[in-house]
C-alpha cells in the first residue's frame, strides 16, 4: 500500500533575513535563497541530502519558506505531501471533501494547474476538511 508520505514543510516569513538568521542560529539549518523569479522562496536544509537532494536520513525531511501574503492561509505552516500523480490527487482531494488553492503561474497569477518547480516536481496546495492548508507534489524521476 502507498502511504503518499511528507515529504517537505513549509511556512511563511514576513522578514527573510530575520527568518533566515534565526534559523541559522537556533538550529544550524543552512538556508538556501532564491529569487523573485521564484516567489523569494528559502530552502531549509534541516538534515544532510544526497547528490539528488534527497535526505539522507530516512524519517527526516526539509523544508522552505515563502513571504507571507494577506490572505490568512499563508500565515499557518503547511506540510507538502508525495503523490504519484498530481492530477488524480487533486480529484481524491475533492472528492473526499476538500478544496483546491492552486498555484502561483510563472506570471504570478493565481492557476488552478500544478505549478512545475524546475528540478524538483508538480507542486499545488489545497485546504483540507478542516481548513488546513497542505500542499502535494509529484516530484520529477531522478
């Protein structure tokens, strides 16, 4: 049976360099920093990985960070979940009562189709039964 694992968390920042120092210095994750190009999003490297990116250590995950928004469901940390197909999670998802948020396009418009984040899947966020924001992925072959 697949369990569709965690894979990745996420939370929101309202200042990166504060963000990031804070991290760095309380827990030693070593943060990675994209640009604008993609959302101003930081990687959070919480355990070693390997030379695919992948965790070292089963059980453990990484992380990222993105810049709050004023929507109040970007303020709530969020847990990003393996699918092996994004499309078929996303009807699960509805059918068994929740709601899909979407995803950024690459023109910063609010898309109900799968953003592709380059090297590493088909990502997009829905809300759950209970108004939690959660995220899934269909992670590219390595």
């Amino acid at each position: 049976m697949s369990k569709n694992p965690v894979v990745h968390f996420e939370m929101g920042y309202f200042d990166r360099d504060r963000m990031k120092k804070f991290y760095e210095t309380a827990f030693g994750w070593g943060m990675q920093q994209y640009g604008e190009d993609m959302g101003n999003y930081v990687v959070a490297q919480t355990t070693d990985v390997d030379e695919h990116g992948m965790v070292k250590t089963p059980g453990t995950i990484n992380g990222g960070f993105y810049q709050k928004m004023e929507s109040p469901m970007s303020h709530a940390p969020s847990v990003v979940i393996s699918v092996p197909d994004i499309k078929a999670a996303m009807k699960a998802v509805e059918a068994g009562g929740g709601k899909i948020l979407g995803a950024m396009d690459e023109k910063g418009q609010q898309s109900m189709e799968p953003q592709m984040i380059p090297g590493v899947g088909l990502w997009i966020s829905f809300q759950d039964t209970e108004g939690n924001r959660v995220s899934m992925m269909q992670p590219v072959m390595q």
